[in-house]
C-alpha cells in the first residue's frame, strides 16, 4: 500500500534529506505536497522531479515568481501561511514530514494532528511551545507521533527493547558543538565564523548556532519530557564528540540500550517512514573498526548555561518554554545579524525568562500572545545595549 507524504519545509536541509530518501524507497512512498518558504528556485526543482498534487509557498511575495517556473505544472500552488495547514490535512496525506524551523509551522501541525495524520515531527518547536496541547491533540485524535530528530529518533529506538515504565534514565547525547572545550571568558570572544563552523553535522545557520550554544540540547531536554512522557529528572546530558552514539537509554536492571550510527540525517528520516518495519536505505554504513574510542564527557554547566536553563524550564513548565524558545529564535536572529555578541544569546533568553510571570497554557492563540511578548522583549533589550 503506497504511503502518501507530504513535507512541511521541503527545501531545508531535513526536507532535502527526506525527498532523497523516498526517491531511495521507491514506488511504495510518494510525495504528494510540499511546503517552501521563500526559496522558489529549488521548491521548482523538486515540483519538477517529485510531481506532487500541491505545493506551498508561504512567502507570497515570490508566488507570481514560482508561477513562471512552474507554467506546465498541472497540480495546485497554495500560497500564504494558512497554506501550511491545507497540505498538512489533505485527505489523502498519511504522513506529514514537520520541518519547519521555529513556531511557524506549529498550527499546520496541531491541525494534522487533528485529523489522526502520521506526525514525523524533525523540528523541536511543536514539543517545546506546545508539548502538552499536540500529546493531548494527537492522543484524542489517534495520531501517531514519530521523531525525526536524531536523538530522539535514537531514545524511540532504544525503547523497542522496553517499555517508559522501565526505563531508569533517558540519556541525550550532544557533540558539544565547537566550543566544547571553551571556558565561559572564551565563549564571550566567539565569532559567527567561529559558532557556523560545526565539526560534525551540516545543518542550516539557525540550528548550528542553536548547537554551539548548546541550546538545542536545552530544547531536546523539554521535547523528550512530553515525547516521552516522562519527568526532567529522568533525562540528563553526556558530551559524546564522534556523533556516533545518537542517545541511550538506561533500563531498571542496569541495561544500557544505545543507537548508533554515523551522523546522517537520513536514517531517522527513514525510520518514522518505514516504522514499524525496517528496509535498506541510503545512510552511510557504521565501520566500528575504523572508530577507534568513543569519547563521553559531562557537559560544562557554566560555559553551557543553556543546558541548566533547559532542565529548570521543563521542571516549571506553564508558560516558560514558549518564552525559552521565542526568545532564542529572537536572539539567534540577532546574533546571526551582527547585531550582538554570541554570549548575549543566553543573557538574553535568561532575561526573558526572569521577566515572564509563567501561565498556563489554553489556546493556540495565547502560545502565540507570548511568543510575540519574548520577541519584543528581546529586540527591546538588544536596543538599549546598542
């Protein structure tokens, strides 16, 4: 039986990774929709290659652009925001593919959810802004949710050899990035030619510095509490610098269950596609022989504050990891824009955090009420520094 898939952000790196993998698949897997934000040249090309039924450009400013490339396409051009949503509940869609970066594909995937859809969520922001709204969404509506991120992808996998309630520890791996080794007065002096230069992934600019903030890991912290359904106290963090252990989780008896891999986006792709089932796939193979040691270390909480920011805010939970994210997008922003320093980045988000009274959530509308409140207070705190 064909799968039907549509990609929410086909032109970022996931979604290029994920098209490589079904054209691998083959005939059983077909690409139905697919979502760009502004990059009209390549959501072209792969419209050209992948004929699906729909396409969206959220940008509507480039649509009469995508129109004159596309001339002889025979399927339909959504464009707008809004437009996400239409591809993420086309009837005959069974897996979404979310790899939008930051909050805005959350709605489209809320609505996915809605409608029982095969959620293979890449991007951390769903779990992070709205962890408990999208598990109560999807457990209503029978809507499997399957990580795409490779760490959580890696605790999925390790689960298959037991159960949540058997589990002692949840054991995120991270590279450490490029500053692992930095002490917190090395970090203040660290360029954007400096964080963009990851050792291992290749990744788009937001989350390699994301990475080398070690904020990712901070994210990945609050998304495996709600994936998981478990507590922060159950999680903790190993540097593992080679990427080949993607994470590990400890079982009640004293088992350690670990995936590895080589750091290749396109096996956790393949793996949501295909689940339950395993098939041969295109990711480069493992040669243990050829690794030598594996390396782990604890990370170091005082040049990676973000870390300990990120257990503290999964702990309080409420409102705060709305704000935690929104104001690191904010910050990243302005960081990738010469605008601050990277140090700043973390001051930022703890300023943010200390300002914010936390609520509890109830509505989409009112997640997005205080994503926009952390934004501001962002861009309000970098101009009186400026």
């Amino acid at each position: 039986m064909t799968k039907n898939i549509a990609i929410l952000g086909s032109t970022g790196s996931i979604g290029k990774n994920a098209l490589r993998v079904i054209q691998a698949l083959g005939q059983d897997y077909r690409v139905t929709a697919i979502s760009a934000n502004s990059n009209v040249d390549l959501l072209a090309d792969q419209t050209k290659n992948f004929q699906p039924e729909l396409i969206c450009l959220a940008n509507p400013e480039n649509y009469n652009s995508l129109k004159e490339k596309l001339a002889d396409f025979k399927g339909k051009i959504l464009t707008g925001p809004k437009s996400l949503i239409d591809i993420a509940t086309l009837d005959k869609v069974d897996i979404v593919i979310t790899a939008v970066v930051g909050a805005a594909g959350l709605p489209a995937v809320l609505e996915a959810a809605k409608k029982g859809k095969t959620l293979a969520i890449a991007n951390k922001e769903p779990f992070v802004i709205a962890g408990e709204m999208l598990t109560k969404t999807a457990k209503q509506n029978n809507a499997a949710i399957l990580p795409v991120d490779s760490e959580h992808s890696a605790i999925f996998q390790c689960l298959q050899a037991g159960n949540i309630n058997e589990v002692n520890k949840i054991i995120l791996t991270a590279s450490g990035g490029p500053f692992r080794k930095f002490s917190p007065d090395q970090i203040e002096n660290v360029t954007l030619k400096q964080a963009l230069e990851h050792p291992t992934w290749n990744m788009g600019p937001k989350i390699t510095i994301d990475s080398a903030t070690m904020m990712n890991k901070a994210l990945e912290i609050i998304e495996a509490v709600w994936l998981f359904g478990t507590q922060p106290e159950k999680i903790s963090v190993l540097i593992h610098p080679e990427s080949i252990v993607h994470s590990m989780v400890e079982f009640i008896d004293g088992s350690v269950v670990a995936q590895m891999g080589t750091p290749d986006m396109t096996l956790p792709i393949q793996y949501a596609l295909t689940y339950p089932k395993r098939a041969k796939g295109i990711t480069n193979r493992l040669k243990l022989d050829e690794l030598g040691t594996l390396n782990f270390e604890k990370p170091n909480l005082e040049t990676f504050r973000a870390i300990k920011l990120g257990f503290q805010v999964a702990k309080k939970g409420g409102s705060l990891p709305v704000v935690f994210n929104a104001a690191n997008e904010q910050a990243v922003e302005q960081f990738l824009a010469g605008r601050i320093g990277f140090a700043s980045i973390i001051r930022i988000i703890e300023h943010c955090l200390e300002k914010h009274n936390s609520v509890s959530c109830v509505s989409l509308e009112q997640l997005f009420d205080i994503d926009t409140w952390a934004r501001a207070q962002v861009l309000d705190f970098v101009s009186q520094k400026t």
